[in-house]
C-alpha cells in the first residue's frame, strides 16, 4: 500500500520555498518598502497639519408642542426620509451661503500650499462655496437622533468658529422655513376667510328670503298642523259610521240621509285640501331645512377658519424648533492629519505586500533553474551535486578549472566529491565507466565540472582519463597549459597513435588528451567507427574516461556522443540556464536509443543571488551564433 506523504512536511517544504524566493529577491522586497516609506514621510512632513472640530447635534423628528395644534409645515414623514432630508439641508449650499456671509467670505485653502492668495482672477462665489462644502463633513451617530457636523482647516480656532456657525445658520434656516410656511399659510387663511364669509352672509340672505316668502315665523315652529288633518279624518269616520246606522231606517232621499251625505262630502274635500296643504308644507319644510343647514355650516366653517389663522399667528411667534446643539466645538490642540505614525505603517505593510509580490511575480516570469528541486521537478532528472561558487578570498584565487587540487579542503571541493560519490553509486549498478559531460548551452561550466570531476575521481584513486571532445572550442589544452599539440583529431584521422597524444598531469592517476587541431569536420570525426573504437580502446587501460563535449543546442556533436558512452551528465549554470533549453537538450540526446542521461549538476550556486533568466532564444541567439568560428577570421 502506498504510503501518503506528511503533509506537515508538505507545508514544511512550501514555506521553505516561499522564503528561498523572498530571500533570493529581497533587494525588490527591500526596494519596495523603501520607495512606499519613502514617499510616506515625504507625503506626511510636506502635508500641512489639518485640524477638525466637531459640533453634536440632536434633531428630532418632530417639534415640541407648545400649543395643541397641528403644525402647519407638516413633518409627517417616515423617519428615515426625514433625517435623509435634514442631512442634505445640512451639506446644502444655502447653509453654506449664511455661513460664508456671517466669516465675510470665506478663504480655501490647501494641505501643501495652506491658506495662500490665488494668483489671477479671483475666486467666484461658486468655487468659494464648493471649497467650504468640501471641508464639512456630516455624520450621524448611529441608533440615536445625534448628528455630527465636522469641519477640517488648517486653523483650529476657524475649523471650531465655522463648526458653531454650521449649526447655528442651520437651526436658524429650518426655524425661518417654518416662518416662511407660517406666513403663507396665514396668507391662504385670511383668503379663505374672506370667502366664507362671503358665502355664510349670502346663505343667511337666502334663508331669510324663503322664511319671508313662505311666512315662516318661527325657526322652530312646524310649518304644517297635523291635528286638524287627524279632526278631519276622525269626523268623516264618525258620519260613516253614522250614515251606515240610519240607512237601515232611511231612504236615500230621507233629508236627515242628505245632509249627512253632503256633510260627508265636505268633509273629504277638506281631507284633500289638507293633504295638498301637507305635501307643499312638507317641501318647504325640506328646502327650509337645506337653506338652515347651509347657513350653519357656513358659519362653522368661518368661526374655524378665525380660530384657525389665530392660532398660527400664534405659532408664527414662538420661535420652537425640534433641533438643539448638544456640544459645542472647541479648538483642537492635535492634527487630525496627516497621522504620521499610521502613515508610516501602513506604507511599511503596502511596500513589503507590493515587494513582496513582485518577487514572487518575478519568480514565476523566471525559467531558470535555481535548486536542486527545480531539477527534480522541471527536468525529471536526478541533481548529482550542486557546486557554489568559492566563498572565501583564497578560494577565490584558485583557479576555478583546479580548484579540487589546489583547494581540496573548499567547499566547492567537496562539492565536487559529492558529484563524485553520487557517479560512483550508480556506477555500482550500471557500470558507468565512459561519461559524457555536455550543457545545453556555453559557458555554464561544463568543461569545469569535467576536470574537477576527473581530478577528485583520480584523487580516489582511479586511473582516470580526461579527453576534450569539444572540437570546436577546446580549453582543456589551456587549463594545463599543453599548447597546440596533437590530440583526439590527430588520432581520429590517424596521423598520430593514442599514446603519443595522451599527457600525465601533475595531478596523480589522471590522464589528458587534448583536443588537438580544431577539424573542418568535427561532427563527422566524432560519429565515426574510428572514434568508438578509441573509446573501447581506452577503456580498457583506464578506470574512468570523462569526456568534455560542446553544448547540445549548439551542435550535434553530444548527442552523437551520448550513444558511445556508458552515461551522460548535463550541467546546468544556476540561475541562468532556461529550463526550456536544458528539456531541449534532454530530448535531442534521449532520442538516441543507446544514451544513457545519469543525471544533472547545478552549477555556479551563488547562495546569495537574487536570480536572473534569460529566454532561451534569445540567450542562443547571442551565445550560439558565433561558436566555434575562427576568431582570427
């Protein structure tokens, strides 16, 4: 079962590399924070100091009352409309114009020049009164009716005169609103005042004309008689009764039966007489009655309408407002800006946010190879060893191809054991006997790492032979100073034998064979029969052959080599080396069935740097173009 990994160390590894990135472009962190801190000081010494006064005010929302009328200007609105409404009272520019008038115009001014005359034409009303909303700031308290009112100027008595002002124009502007809808209500009163009188005095006229006209005396009194209608009725019952009794005794034409007959019918003409008497009583009644109403209703209305205006008059007088100030500004000993210390951190935080960013932005631009790590993960290679560059004066002065002889106790010798031990280990396994040591471009150090590589495995104690394969751009010959001698293209095209051309160093059990002269041809040499044979040749007479090739992106010349080889190793320069170049390379030499990569070696590690790239196609444009030509041509 596979086993999960820590992940503590997990955490453990990407905080390291967070802080390997930090560290390696800490000059940008640095760089950042400064610039920020920089321009924080500059912003908070050259600023003017700004104070602000603050006066508290409580509105309500409705006034209180003195008498028990409702008001005239209405403030029966929601609360939240209403405290919205007074907000922008306060911020509006007739509060602002009765506070410029009562300061006999107001001066701006500014945070970095302060409070000084303006050259050209002079400030409009306009821009004066802008300047002034500017610097006022209303604020409500929250959950209570308080209001804030602050004002900001570069002069702590004026910022705590113009906060005082603010209110006091303010309660003073609601208190003449009020005046203003008092008296046009008083105005609109005495009109509809006016009216109604009118109309009662001429709804009385037409009552008074009707009661004339009909004969009514009395307001009182009914107009009809009721009971002399209910006599009738009762005495046309009674000669009915009094006809049905005698008729049982009398004839028709008995004179008793006529004349309780023509009785009778007097009787009902007199009933009909009254009920015509009733229905045109009842009318007049109704229209009496409409008229009456009239008049009193005209005259209700004109009694209110007097109580009415007398009472506004009276509220017009009473100078009651639901606004009152709670506390009064004073002047403030302290600036509220610019606050330095806050400033100053907060500038501190954004450099050391923004540096930090760029570094980590930066590293994600970046495509070189900077750890052993990057190796692992870009390149799926194994790191064999990682070489820094000499620390210390005397390693300095070593020369850097002879480092492990002449400073075998450095750091960077031991770096070089290091690669060596690790050759060895898979050596064991696969018998790396023949290496190959190639890069993916110029000066990263390859022909470096092949004769320290050569010289700490002949200090093990193995015969080692160090052949310079570069045929193009030999060095190997300078490091050990063998001139222009023959070497590998003199026994390649067979003008001169192995041992004639291989050279005993100083340096115990190792051995050289030099480039030679630099062949028109050297692809061509290095892929043929010849140059196979002179590899199973020499590997039987040494323990270990290490052979210097030129870049794999500049020529073929590795990867025709890697095939004749027991393992080839990659040297990458730290910091540097585009890690699409070195994949390139990789490919190039795996496409070679018999090649064998052991791995990579990360070199010239400066613990110190903050880390550089360059895009491959641009590096090989410069550093590729021209190699191996003749310099003399």
């Amino acid at each position: 079962m596979a086993e999960h990994q820590n992940p503590f160390l997990e955490q453990e590894i990407d905080l390291r590399k967070y802080a390997r990135v930090l560290y390696e472009r800490r000059w940008i962190v640095i760089s950042c924070t400064v610039i920020a801190v920089t321009l924080s000081l500059i912003y908070s010494f050259m600023m003017k100091p700004v104070y602000e006064a603050s006066t508290k005010l409580l509105i309500e929302r409705e006034a209180p009352k003195v008498v028990n009328i409702e008001e005239v200007a209405s403030s029966d609105f929601s609360a939240r409309e209403y405290y919205q409404t007074q907000y922008k009272i306060l911020k509006s520019r007739a509060i602002a114009e009765r506070v410029d008038k009562e300061l006999g115009k107001y001066s701006p001014w500014s945070e970095w020049t302060g409070r000084s005359p303006r050259k050209g034409e002079p400030l409009t009303d306009t821009e004066r009164l802008d300047s002034l909303l500017k610097r006022v700031a209303v604020k409500p308290v929250p959950n209570t009716q308080l209001v804030e009112i602050t004002v900001s100027d570069i002069n702590p008595d004026l910022a705590a005169r113009i906060s005082d002002l603010w209110a006091e124009k303010y309660i003073a502007y609601i208190l003449d609103t009020r005046f203003e809808a008092t008296r046009y209500a008083s105005g609109w009163l005495q009109e509809k005042i006016k009216e109604a009188k009118d109309s009662l005095e001429k709804a009385e006229d037409r009552l008074q004309e009707y009661r004339r006209k009909h004969r009514i005396v009395e307001t009182g009194s009914q107009i009809s008689n009721p009971d002399v209608f209910n006599e009738l009725l009762k005495r046309r019952a009674s000669i009915e009764i009094e006809i049905s009794e005698k008729s049982e005794h009398f004839r028709e034409r008995h004179p008793e039966m006529i004349g309780l007959r023509s009785e009778l019918g007097s009787i009902s003409r007199k009933i009909e007489s009254e009920k015509e008497k009733e229905i045109i009583a009842s009318d007049v009644a109704i229209q009496y009655n409409i008229l009456r109403r009239d008049v009193d209703t005209s005259r209700e209305l004109y009694h209110s309408l007097l109580k009415r205006i007398s009472e506004t008059e009276v509220t017009g007088e009473l100078k009651t407002t639901n606004i009152r100030v709670v506390d009064r500004a004073s002047a403030p000993m302290d600036p509220s800006k610019p606050k330095k210390k806050q400033n100053l951190i907060i500038a501190l935080l954004i450099g050391l946010f923004a540096g930090g960013g760029m570094a980590f932005l930066m590293e994600n631009l970046d495509q070189s190879l900077k750890t052993p790590e990057d190796v692992k993960n870009h390149l799926k290679l194994a790191s064999l060893a990682a070489i820094a560059l000499p620390k210390t004066e005397e390693d300095k002065n070593a020369k850097a191809e002879l480092i492990t002889a002449e400073r075998p106790r450095s750091t960077t010798s031991e770096a070089y054991r290091s690669l060596r031990t690790s050759v060895m280990f898979t050596a064991v396994e696969h018998g790396r006997k023949t290496l190959l040591i190639t890069s993916s471009g110029p000066q990263e150090g390859k022909t470096t790492t092949a004769i320290n590589l050569a010289i700490v495995m002949a200090q093990a104690g193995e015969k080692v032979l160090l052949m310079d394969a570069d045929l193009r751009q030999p060095r190997i010959e300078k490091v050990f100073n063998f001139g222009k001698e023959h070497g590998i293209t003199e026994i390649l095209a067979g003008t001169e034998k192995f041992d004639s051309v291989v050279h005993k160093t100083d340096v115990d059990n190792l051995y050289v064979v030099a480039c030679g002269t630099i062949p028109p041809n050297p692809s061509e040499l290095l892929g043929s029969v010849k140059m196979a044979e002179l590899l199973k040749d020499t590997a039987s007479k040494f323990d270990r052959i290490i052979i210097d090739a030129p870049p794999a992106l500049a020529v073929t010349d590795p990867v025709i080599l890697s095939g004749m080889v027991d393992g080839t190793i990659i040297v990458i320069r730290a910091n540097e080396t585009n890690r699409h170049a070195v994949l390139k390379a990789k490919e190039m030499i795996e496409e070679v069935k018999s090649s064998r990569i052991i791995g990579a070696v990360l070199s010239m590690v400066e613990t110190e740097r903050t880390g550089g790239h360059y895009y491959y196609y641009r590096y090989y444009g410069k550093k590729y173009g021209h190699y191996g030509a003749d310099k003399n041509s």
